[in-house]
C-alpha cells in the first residue's frame, strides 16, 4: 500500500525527532546528515565506506561502466583515482560534522556496521535504533540486505525511511515492495522518499 506526495529528504525530516538514535546509510557530501543533527539527535551513525570495492563483484564491465559514469563527477577513470575522490570527500564530511559530538562516521559497508551493530546489540553494549535512512548502494540486492538488516536493529515502533522509491532506481523499489509484502507492512512516500513503520 502506498500513500504521500512530495520529493527531497526535507520532506520526511518530520519523521525525525530529537533526542533519537538513527543511522543513515549512505553519506555521501553530507547534506542530509547535517539536517539530520540539527534535529538535535542522541546520536547518528553515518555509514558510508567511500570505496569503490564493494562494487567490484559486479564485474569488470560494471565498473568499467561505473568509472565512466561517474567520472564527471570525481574527474577521475581509474579505481586510485576514484579512492583519491573517496578519502578527500570522507574528510570533508568528518570536518563538517566532528563538531557534533552525537556523530559517528562509520567508513564501512552497511553489511559490516550491521554485522558490528548487531553483535553490540546482543552484548549489551548498545540501544535499539529509532529510525534508520537507507540511501546507499540502490540495488535490489543491496537494498534488500539493508531492509533485512534494519528489522534487526531497528526496535518496535521505529521506522525505516529511505530514498530512490519509485524513483530511476528500479532496484530500490522493487526491494521495498518486497520487503512490506513479505513482512505485512505499509510503505508511504513523499516523492522519491519512503517511509516504513515498524
């Protein structure tokens, strides 16, 4: 079931509610997760592993394709290259939001902060997440590893919101789909964001 209207993650910053702990997977420049902090959070989690090795088992051809696609962007072809990008753009992030002593840069892959996540859940060592934004890798796969993954992390009552829904990102709304129909849930949108209440 979908419900909403809308577009940009300004619009589901009304889900977020101080004093909250939330994670966002998928930094990138930042933006977001500076919104996000001036909500005045208990702590935020930023996950993003700025590399480009996690692509890599999609093949040589993939990342032949990535390097292109994206070389407007970093004005570099080559995976040194691309790294070069990817830790000039980590330290850029951590200098904007090291004056926020409630962030955590996390510079991993969502998989492993899960897997980290989880084992301090089950030691005691720390609280169920109030909310979780989902912006990172926008495959099928990838994004339905992360759904999965916040079920576990994520407590009762919390939410999952996230980006790409119904958006040029076929695999991210396809997962989403799957996701409330195999877990009985409702998804609302605001343009390209949804929301998933647990």
């Amino acid at each position: 079931m979908m419900i909403g209207s809308g577009s940009g993650s300004e619009k589901i910053m009304h889900l977020i509610k101080p004093n909250t702990i939330g994670a966002e997977i998928g930094v990138w420049k930042g933006k977001t997760s500076i919104e996000f902090l001036k909500k005045g959070l208990k702590k935020l989690y930023l996950i993003d592993p700025y590399a480009v090795d996690n692509y890599e088992y999609l093949g040589e051809e993939y990342m032949n394709n990535f390097y292109a696609k994206y070389s407007k962007i970093t004005g570099e072809f080559s995976k040194a290259g691309f790294m070069r990008f990817y830790d000039n753009l980590y330290e850029h992030v951590y200098g904007m939001v090291k004056g926020f002593e409630e962030a955590e840069m996390c510079r991993m892959t969502s998989d492993d902060w899960f897997d980290s996540y989880k084992a301090a859940l089950s030691n005691g060592l720390h609280e169920h997440l109030d909310w979780i934004y989902i912006d990172g890798d926008h495959s099928y796969e990838a994004t339905t590893k992360d759904l999965n993954n916040s079920l576990d992390v994520v407590r009762s009552g919390g939410v999952i919101i996230g980006d790409d829904y119904n958006a040029s990102k076929k695999g991210t709304t396809e997962a989403v789909n799957k996701f409330i129909k195999d877990n009985d849930l409702n998804v609302f949108t605001y343009g390209t964001q949804f929301q998933i209440n647990l």
